[in-house]
C-alpha cells in the first residue's frame, strides 16, 4: 500500500512579493501579468458566486463550461510566450482557447436574444440577484480584458485570449437580461429623457 503525503498549501516562496509563472520564471506579484491572471480568477469566483443564485439548469450548465474555460485562460495568462513549447516540441498547456470556446459564446447569446425584446436604452446594472450578480461579473470580465491589453503592449498575448473575454463580457450582459427575463424581474433603463 502506498501512502501519500499531503500537499501543503503554503509554500513561503511568495513571501518577498515574488511568485513563480508557469514555467518557473519568477516575476513580481505586481507584475501585469500575474495581475491579468488575477484578474480571470477573480471573475472565475464571481461566477462561482452568481452560480449559487440560479436555477435554471441550462444556464448553470454554460456558466460552470465557462468557468472551465477561465481555467485554460487563465493557465497561458499565467505562462510567458516563450515558455508556451517545452523542448520536445509539445504545448506545455493541455488545453488552449480557440474560435470554438467563443463560437460557442455567440451561440448562446443568439439563443438568449431570439427570448429577448430589443434594446432602446442603457440598462442599470440591478434586477434580482442573479441578474445583479451577473452585472458585476459583467465589469470585472472587462477588468480582465483590459488588464490583458495592458499585457499584450508589453509581451505577446494570443488574441483569442482577448476575443474570449470580450465575447465573454457581452455574454454575461445577455445573460443577466435573460435571467431577468426568466425570474419576471423587470429591466430599469438609463432614459436621459426621463431624469
């Protein structure tokens, strides 16, 4: 019988501000990219926590696929170009994302918009929880997207990394109006007309 030691969380070498990328190069926890991936892991959260205030199952379904995804993202956010091949030739990453993982985004917004009336105004961000929920990892998805522009001016980001958290941005507004929709929370509008 074998026997396995635990892994231990703590390792103490981040305790001077440095952190090791995927690869192992170590950079600081300042950097803009061990910031980009923060980022995705944030918003991996928050979905985590929106997740907890629906029902549907379908939806459920995508947003847990989702958060699948914001895994692979946030794995090459984590590893510099250079370290993207090992020697022998292979990807180091298993998984990368590609036109599938934001077709399939596009897919699921044109399925929501065929439910949905179309827009005349700004939406407040608000509604029930879900959709409130939604909203705000709504802002923090472009957080992410902008955090890996800022990335990208100083070393190379693919730009399906970028396209997915975009597409993923508009995904989640829809989502929330959908949700909204679905649990007969009326939608309030940004009417500069009505002030």
């Amino acid at each position: 019988m074998k026997y396995f030691s635990p892994m231990k969380i703590y390792t103490k070498t981040g305790d001077k501000g440095q952190t090791a990328l995927y690869g192992g190069t170590r950079v600081s926890k300042a950097s803009a990219r061990v910031d980009s991936y923060g980022n995705i892991d944030e918003l991996n959260s928050f979905i985590g926590i929106t997740k907890s205030h629906i029902e549907d199952e379908e939806v459920l379904k995508q947003l847990k696929k989702i958060q699948f995804d914001l895994f692979t993202v946030g794995s090459e956010a984590a590893t510099p170009v250079d370290k993207l091949m090992l020697a022998n030739g292979k990807s180091r990453l298993p998984l990368i994302i590609s036109d599938t993982e934001i077709e399939e985004l596009e897919h699921w917004m044109d399925a929501f918009g065929e439910e949905l009336e179309p827009l005349q105004y700004f939406i407040l961000p608000g509604g029930g929880k879900s959709a409130t929920f939604l909203h705000a990892a709504r802002t923090i998805c472009r957080r992410a997207e902008r955090s890996l522009v800022f990335l990208n001016e100083s070393e190379e980001v693919r730009p399906e990394l970028i396209k997915y958290l975009n597409r993923l941005s508009d995904y989640l507004f829809v989502l929330a109006r959908y949700v909204s929709k679905l649990n007969n929370e009326p939608e309030e509008y940004w009417n500069p007309n009505e002030r």
